[in-house]
C-alpha cells in the first residue's frame, strides 16, 4: 500500500520538489545549535559534503566551529577577506531560511528548485524521493562602507571554464545558473547585499593568492610594533629613494640599517603587506633577486 506523502509530513510549493521530514529535521537541528552556543555554525560541513578539490578547516574567531571551506577557491576567498580591514564579520555555508521563501522564489521563475534524493540504508524507502534541499550562499560578510554605515552582503563563488561557462555540461550550467538567481532574489527581498565572484577575478589570480598566503602566514609573527614602523618607514625610504633595488638588496640593507636579522625584516615585510601598509602591488609576482612591483592601491571590499 502506497503511503500518503501528506501523513508523512511533505510540504509542497507549487511545482517544486517536496519538502521532507529529512530536510525538515536538519533544520531543526541547526537553528537548536545555533540557539544553545549562541554562535554561528556553518550549515554545510566537510564530513557531509563533497569537495572541489581541497576542503580544509580554518580558524574563526567569532566561534569555537572553524570556517570549513569545501575548495581551494573558498580557501582563498576565505582568506582574501580576512585581509581587508573594512570586512568585519564573516559566515561560511549560510542557510537561505525559510526554505518556503526560495520554494516560492524558483515556482514563480518557472525553474526547478535545487533538489536532491537520499540514500543510506537507515532511511526509509518512501523518504528516498527527490527532495528540496536547503540553499546556502558561500559567505555573509559584515563591512563598513566608506561612510563607516555597517552592511550586509552574500556572496556566491563559481569557476568559470574558458568558455565563461560554469560547467561544460548545458544542463548543469543551466542549474547553477538558476541558483545564482534564486539566491540573488532572496537577499534582494531580505534587504541584502549579493555578489557573485568567479574564478576569472583578480583576487584568485596565482601570483596575489601566493603573496597573501605568504603575508598570512607571516602576520603572526611575534614583531613588535616599533620595529615595524621603523621597517615601515625605512621600506618607504628605500622605494622613494632608489624604487629599481632588488628585494634581497632592500632586506640586507635594511637589516644592517635597523641592526636586526636579515629574517626579522623579511618576516616584518610580509607582516607589513598584510597590514596594508607598504604600498607595493601584491598581484604581481614577488622575485627575490629583482625590484619589487610598487603599487599604492588599497584594497577594500566594496
């Protein structure tokens, strides 16, 4: 005998695929979580999702859960906006709620919902059924604009193949192409900022990933401030002065110059980068034998 899927407890919105007792309950379990530690945790986690080519967990200050990021992609988005000092807050894998809102959304688009269908023995077989899933934006940032005035906004990631597509596939890239305006909906009707970033974009290039992963690293060195501002404005001398030096040139001298370790003003270099305050152009690439590349922009999220 066919069970009701009403008795069961399925929600359905228009022509979308049902809401389930499943997705139901992990909701349930996260919005109890998130009231109980009074923290942010993210909604997607490494254990229960597939990654793109390298998850990792990182630390957060903001909570005891670490940032999990499910691709190298996110590893570097992750990290290029902890680097910008107007970015105040953010959360990874954030749930698009109520899911009735994004149902609704993608029924009066005309497209299909992002879906999925169970499996594990300990699931019932009535419950195997292509569902509704929960949505999630990649990140919710919090940032002051130039006005000081605290903002929200999403943003979604997506690669770009060289045809500017997001999957080979049509119909795949179709899907995610819905998603994306699904998403864009509902943090325009939620009063939220939205972008989307790519892979084609400055910030995910080889040469600026390099060098922010080496001023991250170094920003936690134990410098003292004094030493940094006399490295800081010693380096700002040096790029006055004689801007065609080579990069070991600059540490040698400054080293012998401020009487410290040749280690401890290249540590105190990249520990400047990561502050913003030495105007040198990290998008492009940083050769130890030749000048550094001199560029005075601020990089800000906007």
């Amino acid at each position: 005998m066919q069970e009701n899927h009403e008795n069961l407890g399925f929600v359905r919105i228009g022509n979308q695929p049902p809401v389930t007792p499943l997705t139901l309950n992990r909701i349930a379990k996260w919005e109890a979580q998130a009231v109980k530690t009074k923290q942010y945790t993210p909604y997607l986690k490494l254990k229960r999702t597939a990654t793109v080519g390298k998850g990792s967990k990182v630390f957060n200050p903001e909570s005891d859960d670490s940032h999990e990021t499910l691709s190298i992609m996110e590893t570097r988005l992750l990290r290029y906006l902890d680097f910008l000092p107007n970015v105040i807050s953010i959360k990874m894998q954030y749930p698009l709620l109520p899911i009735n809102t994004t149902l609704e959304i993608a029924d009066a688009m005309g497209v299909k919902h992002p879906s999925y269908t169970p499996k594990g023995k300990h699931i019932r077989r009535v419950l195997k059924v292509n569902q509704a899933v929960a949505m999630t934006t990649d990140y919710l940032i919090d940032y002051s604009d130039e006005d000081g005035v605290i903002k929200q906004c999403a943003i979604a990631l997506k690669g770009l193949n060289e045809d500017g597509l997001f999957s080979e596939k049509q119909k795949r890239d179709v899907n995610i192409r819905n998603k994306l305006n699904i998403e864009a909906e509902f943090c325009r009707m939620d009063g939220l900022g939205w972008r989307l970033m790519t892979s084609a974009m400055q910030c995910f290039e080889e040469d600026f990933a390099r060098n922010l992963l080496e001023a991250e690293v170094r920003s936690e060195l134990e410098i003292d401030e004094e030493l940094l501002v006399r490295g800081e404005e010693a380096f700002k001398r040096w790029f006055r002065d004689m801007p065609k030096a080579c990069f070991a040139t600059l540490l040698s001298e400054i080293a012998l110059q401020l009487n410290v370790s040749t280690g401890k003003i290249r540590g105190s270099f990249w520990k400047l980068i990561w502050q913003q305050r030495l105007p040198v152009d990290i998008s492009k690439e940083i050769i130890f034998n030749r000048p550094l590349p001199i560029g005075e922009k601020l990089w800000n999220w906007q």
